[in-house]
C-alpha cells in the first residue's frame, strides 16, 4: 500500500472516530451499573453487567417494553404500506397519464414539498378531535395512506418517467388496461423506488415523536419514542442504565435496516462494476 | 380492476370523432384521476382545508372546546408583546443561523476528504451517513443529553485539554451549542449529496489547474466550489428549512419550557406548548402562519442571493 493510502485510511479514520463516539460511548454505557455512567470516560466497563437490559426489557408503568416495539411495529408497516401504495399510484397518474388539470395538480404537488406542517396541526388535530379519533392510530396513518408525504410520490415520478414507454405501448396492443400496465409493467420495474420509500418511510415512522406526542394519551397504545420519553420522565436519572439500555434497544431495528439497506447497495453497485 | 380500463377504451374508441378524439389521444382523464384519487383526498382534506382553516383560526380566539371567536389581528400584535415568543424567535434564528452553516462545512469537509477513487470509500460514506437515520429519534437526544451533561463526559474530556465551558446541558451559554453539535453530528446526509456533486467536477480541470501551479486551497476555492455551486445551494435550502423545524432533540433535552432559562425554547416547541398543552390554538395558529411566512421570506432570500453564487453548467459568466 503506498504511503499516501496509509495516510488518507488514517485520517478517515480519525475523523470517523470523533463520529462515532458517541455510539460507542453508550453502547460500552449500557452494560455498566447506572452510577459508572455519566462520569464514566473509559469505554471498558470494569465489571460488565446485563442489569439495564434486564430491567429494560421489563418495561415501564407495568407495560412491557414488548407491547411498546409491537405498537411501534405496527405504525411502521401500515405507514409503510399505504405509503408505498398511495405514492406509486400517484407517482404513476403524474409520470405516464394524460389528463386535464395534471401540471396544476403537479405543481401543487410541488409546493406541498417544503411546507412546514405546523400550519395543518392544529385545524387536523381539531377534526380527529371531533371524530373521536384522538388516542387511536387513525390520525397517524390516514395521510400515510393519502399521499401525503410528497417527497415519495415525487421521488416515484421522476423514478416511473425514466421508464421507457414502449414497454407500455406493447402492454397495450396485448390488450392490457392502465392497472395491467401499472401492475405488471410499472411497479416491478419502480422497485428500486418502491425499496426507498419503504426503507424511508419506516425509519421516520419508527422515530416518529411529534405526532404521537399530540395524538396519542394511553401508555398502553405508545410507540417506543413516547415509551422513552414517559421513561425519562418517571426515572430521570435514578435508573440511567436501564434508560440507555432501552433507547439502544430501540434503535435496534433502525440500525438493521441499515445495514441491510447498506448491503442492497453495495451488491448493486458490484454487480454493475461487474457488467461493466 | 384490471378489466375497467380496456372496457372504457373500446367505449371510446365506438365514439364518433368529435371532442372524444382528442380526449382519447391526449390520455386518460378517468383512470388518471382514479390513480391520484388518494392524493387528491389527501391534498384537500389533509393539506389545503387545514391550511385555510388554521389561517381563519389565526384570527380568532380559539380553545377547541367552544367556538372561535373572531378577533382580528391580535394574536400578531400580541406576539409582538410576548416575552416568551420573543426568545423562541431568538433561539430560533441563532440556531439556524450557527447550526446550518457548521453542519454543511463539516458535511463538505468529510466529503472533500472522501472524495477519491481509493478502496474503502464505499464503506467510509455508509459509516458517515449511518447517524442521519437515528440523530432526530428520542434515544440519540437522551444519549446526547447523557454525553453532555454537567460533568459528564464531553465536559471531563475538553477539561482534560483545557476548556472549561462549566457545563453544556445545565449552562444557558451552552446549551443551544450542545444542540448544534447534534445538528453537525448529522453530517452524512448533506455529505452523501456533497459527494455525489464532487464526483462530477472533471478532474481535467483540476489536473490543468495544478500544471499552472495553483495550490491545492486556490483549485478548491476557483474551481471545485464554483462547479458543486448548485448542490451547495440545494443542501443550504433543504438544510436552513429543516432546522427551523427542529422539535424532537430540542423537546428531549430542553422540555416545553426550553430549560436552561428558555434557552432551548425553539419555535416549535413554543408553538406545541401554546397549541396541545394552553389549547390556546388560535394563537398557534397564527404563530405557525408566521413561521411559514419566515420560512418563505428566508427561501425567497436564499433563492435571491443564489443568483450571485450558484452556477450552472452553461451558464455565461
């Protein structure tokens, strides 16, 4: 390896370090006893112990830390599904149909992008209101399930446009309708798309806070972010350990989707330095 | 499902010629709004009928339980006189004005750095930009609370070289700082756009450059700056209209009243406060109209300047 190598591996390294610190800080944390903690500068706990994940696990306010990853769980993959659902059929309406009104409707599209959501809380939070719907999943996945995330549809439209259409001309002389075509045609070749979103839309589902925060008033029905904040607030720093413990663990599916993301990646980029 | 389509076309196609021709060859109006109609419910009852109606609500005093009353243009003219609206709007602007530009100095830093063509790049970019997915969750704001509090960690280490802060999380001078730090720890998504960027500067340029003898600081300043203009500014807009969003790790570490002495008091948590906790939501209302108006003058600003800075290929200049 020549000398230069050495030296640009090194400094990576260096400044990837600092990066990381911090995780590997908590991570050495959360298998020393509460009080090492805060203090605690060398990341070897001296005498190792599993106690914080035990008494992680056991939950808080008498709910098991197994029914706040099962609430979690369940926003996630229905966020995921209507999301996905819901943009790439919009994404396919803007990027291959025709029809009045499409470069209105698009634009709107658009400029629903960057608008800060905080002008659309509060009139929502008064109708769930109205409907009863406060304290139920209903407030946070019904815009999931209309699109509402425009990042995504707008993400599927620029996928789906570089689609060739003469894939859908043959479809159509078969005798294939638009959901044929959307179907068989479209979507297995958005995959890529489709993979994003999800991948995407999970992982902000899964940190979600905010909307859960304002929708949701049972323990039983929390998701872990909320779980975790009701932690910090009925154990702020008596049971440290078992708080860092628990804010690890729920990172955990994150961090899975991670690096399964990462290695769908890499085997793409491989394969096609392979073809080329 | 799959048979609606077809049946349709052939209805048309038994149409005379007349207006139904052009309908015909210029698309399909029913299956495309078929296909938007999730969005097209999702815009007018989730994004456009919210929007109006929290600019009506703007104006009036409104509590959720009894019916607005019409007030006027004092919720704004009493924002003004707000102590508390006032140092939101501070923590605000000094946050977005110090966190935006040190997340993207270090984002382009980690990048230039990156950027060449050695073995292990690939796996270098996924380790940066792995603390973008967890940086905003609970868990990272209370492991960051834990790194910085009084005497902790970070707190001990700086001692060890010499600076003394007194404290990040308890002291009122640091504790916003404590927050743009978790902001730049972020870096990676900024980053993997910066290098993306950089990948198209054409080295010719560079190699042309260093045969007239230019340093490497003039080669990145002349050239590679002026060529990855157009990214910069994507990162600078996307970057400056997240962080005057900023909810989660304020919320975490600060709470609803921004602890220490109202110095993590964002706007948003100010507004939440206002909003799910005084029910005052006509008075969020018009907080949260502001801020999309601020939003909008700094896009509108940004977009202004821009012209001066961001080149595009072919551009004459």
């Amino acid at each position: 390896m020549k000398l230069s190598t050495v030296a640009w591996h090194a400094g990576v390294i260096a400044v990837l370090a600092i990066v990381l610190y911090p995780i590997v800080w908590v991570v050495a944390a959360t298998f020393k006893p509460s009080e090492d903690i805060i203090g605690g500068l060398s990341l070897l706990p001296t005498e190792p112990t599993t106690v914080n994940y035990e008494r992680a696990v056991e939950g808080i306010a008498g709910i098991s830390i197994a029914r706040f990853f099962w609430n979690s769980t369940v926003l996630a993959v229905l966020s995921v599904v209507g999301t996905v659902a819901s943009s790439a059929l919009a994404g396919y309406a803007f990027a291959r149909l025709r029809f009045r009104g499409r470069g209105a409707m698009f634009a709107l599209m658009i400029s629903t992008l960057l608008l800060p959501f905080h002008v659309l809380i509060i009139p929502q939070y008064a109708v769930f209101q109205r409907l009863d719907l406060i304290d139920t999943y209903v407030p946070l996945l019904l815009g999931k399930f209309l699109a509402v995330e425009a990042f995504f549809v707008f993400l599927m439209v620029q996928f789906m446009r570089t689609i060739p259409h003469e894939l859908d001309e043959s479809a159509k002389i078969d005798g294939a309708g638009h959901w044929g075509i959307f179907w068989h045609i479209i979507l297995p070749l958005a995959r890529p798309a489709l993979i994003t979103t999800s991948i995407f839309t999970f992982i902000w589902s899964w940190n979600d806070f905010f909307g859960p925060l304002i929708y949701l008033s049972t323990p039983d029905k929390y998701p872990l972010p909320l779980a975790l904040q009701l932690f910090v607030d009925e154990a702020s720093g008596s049971d440290f350990g078992a708080l860092m413990a628990m804010s690890m663990l729920a990172l955990v599916p994150v961090v899975l989707f991670f690096l399964f993301f990462q290695r769908f990646l890499v085997e793409g980029v491989s394969t096609s330095g392979l073809k080329g | 499902m799959a048979t609606v389509a077809p049946t349709r076309q052939a209805e048309a196609s038994g149409q005379p010629a007349g207006p139904r021709t052009r309908a015909r060859r210029s698309g399909d109006g029913v299956a495309g709004y078929l296909f938007l109609s999730p969005w097209i419910l999702g815009v007018l009852l989730l994004t456009i009928g919210p929007m109006l109606t929290s600019l009506y609500l703007s104006f009036t005093d409104y509590n959720l339980f009894t019916a607005p009353e019409w007030v006027g243009l004092d919720n704004y003219k009493r924002m003004f006189e707000d102590a508390r609206w006032l140092k939101s709007v501070q923590v605000t602007a000094i946050y977005v004005a110090v966190a935006v530009p040190v997340k993207l100095a270090a984002a382009l830093a980690v990048a230039v750095l990156l950027n060449n063509k050695r073995k292990g790049q690939g796996f270098y970019r996924a380790a940066f930009y792995g603390p973008s997915l967890i940086g905003a969750s609970v868990s990272l704001a209370i492991v960051w609370k834990a790194l910085f509090t009084d005497d902790a960690v970070v707190d001990r280490m700086l001692r060890v070289v010499g600076i003394n802060t007194g404290g990040w999380a308890g002291n009122p001078d640091f504790s916003l700082m404590m927050l743009v730090l978790l902001g730049a720890w972020q870096l990676g998504a900024p980053m993997v756009i910066f290098l993306a960027g950089l990948k198209q500067v054409p080295v010719e340029l560079h190699e042309a450059a260093h045969v007239d003898g230019a340093g490497r600081w003039l080669r990145f300043r002349a050239i590679t700056l002026p060529m990855i203009s157009p990214v910069v500014f994507f990162n600078l807009l996307l970057e400056t209209i997240n962080a005057f969003q900023v909810f989660t790790s304020a919320y975490i570490v600060g709470g609803p009243n921004g602890s220490p002495a109202g110095t993590t008091l964002f706007y948003t948590i100010y507004l939440y406060d206002r909003g799910f906790s005084d029910f005052r939501m006509g008075y969020a209302s018009a907080m949260a109209w502001m801020l999309l108006l601020g939003v909008g003058l700094i896009t509108l600003f940004l977009f202004r300047t821009a012209r001066g800075w961001v080149y595009y290929s072919g551009d004459r200049r």
